[in-house]
C-alpha cells in the first residue's frame, strides 16, 4: 500500500463548518507538505511541517504532526466554496542516498454553498 | 498562470512509442520537478534537476528518463509506452533546489495529457 493514505477519501461538506482530513504513512520522514489541487490542475502549496514540530498554523489552515502515531492531520477552519478541490499530503525521506518523495491518495473535498 | 509552461497540452499515441515532454519554468527558477498523476497511481513525484544536474528522485521507472538543458528548460522522455503509463504529466519548478519538501515554493505548470491507446 502507499507510504501516504488520506482519510476520507472524499468529504462533503456545508460553508462555514470546518473540514478535517488525515493523512497517515509508514517510515521515518523528514518533512510533510499538504496540497491542494482543483480538478485537472497543478498543485499548489498549503503547508509544510518538519518531522520535530508538531502543529502549524497558516491562515485558516492548521496542521498537526504526531510522529509517534506517523499520522498528520489539515484542519480547514470556517470553511467556503472555494476551498472545493483535492488535498494531498507528501512526505519526504532518505532512501539509497535519494530523497523520495510519497504523495498520498488524496482526500475531494466539496464544500457546499 | 504560474509561468511555467509545458507543451503539448495533449498527446495521444500508441503502445510502444516514445515521446518528449517539454517544460519551461519560471523565469529565473533553477530547480524543475516532474510529476505523474494517474487515476491507478495517484499523484506521484518523478525526478527533480536544478541547475542541469539530477537532484531527486522518486518512482520514475527506467522506460523513463529526463535532462535539464543549460537555458533550464526540461524535457521528459518516455519510452516503450503502456497503456498504464496514459496520466497527466506535471512539471514545477523553484527558485533554488529547496528539496522537493523545502521551503522552497513550487510552482506548477498546466500539465501534458498523454493517453495512449
């Protein structure tokens, strides 16, 4: 299975509530980085969060690391239309002297006016 | 728009060929990262060059490989084509190397549809 697996796979929500999406991996990393993608486009950068620091907070996002549980989470507060898209979470680590990179399967988010 | 920019926009052929995928990033970035979305993969990170030289890798198979010309531009080749491999090709890029998950902002181009039939 993937070294990123979001939770849910898909969520559906009304404006204004807040969305919680995970992400959950399986080795040692070095940092995690959520993204959002609308459909059919490139991703965009959201967030990232190294392996020793546990929450961060950017705007109506907030992300916590527990590093014990491998297991990242993205809180979007207050939520609007336009935050509809696709949110990944990517993880990097050492492997054979290379970076590697694992993007996760992403959660659909649909936020409902 | 980002600024980078990837051509064809789409691409349609048959099993076995080859094919070049082209990017040009930003102005003034270094670093271009190519990425490969599938409906049976997912979302995943290919290769990274900056400045020319090979600096990341991720799960790009040997029927492909990539090149960073010395005006930063990018090309990605692939090669013995399957029908696996139809997906939206991304490339991104940055101002320095920043790691795939540095600091370092990407920014991303529309994306290469290959289907291949």
């Amino acid at each position: 299975s993937q070294q990123g697996e979001e939770d849910p796979q898909a969520l559906s929500i009304q404006e204004g509530e807040n969305a919680t999406m995970n992400c959950s991996y399986k080795t040692s990393i070095n940092n995690l980085q959520w993204y959002r993608q609308n459909s059919g486009r490139g991703l965009v950068h959201l967030i990232l969060i190294r392996s020793n620091e546990r929450e961060k907070h950017s705007g109506r996002l907030r992300v916590t690391l527990d590093t014990s549980k491998k297991s990242s989470s993205l809180l979007i507060t207050a939520s609007r239309a336009a935050d509809t898209a696709s949110y990944f979470c990517a993880t990097d680590a050492e492997s054979g002297g290379y970076q590697k990179v694992t993007f996760g399967t992403g959660t659909k988010l649909q936020v409902i006016p | 728009d980002s600024g980078v920019t990837q051509t064809p926009k789409h691409l349609i052929t048959a099993t076995g060929q080859r094919v070049t995928l082209r990017c040009s990033p930003r102005s003034g970035d270094l670093s271009v990262y190519w990425y490969q979305q599938s409906l049976d993969q997912g979302l995943q990170f290919l290769i990274q060059y900056y400045n020319g030289e090979e600096r990341a890798k991720g799960n790009i198979l040997e029927r492909f490989s990539a090149q960073q010309f010395p005006d930063l531009h990018s090309e990605l080749n692939l090669s013995s084509l399957e029908l696996g491999d139809s997906a939206l090709y991304f490339c991104a890029s940055s101002v320095e190397a920043g790691g795939i998950l540095g600091t370092d902002t990407q920014y991303f181009g529309p994306g290469t549809r290959l289907t291949v039939l």
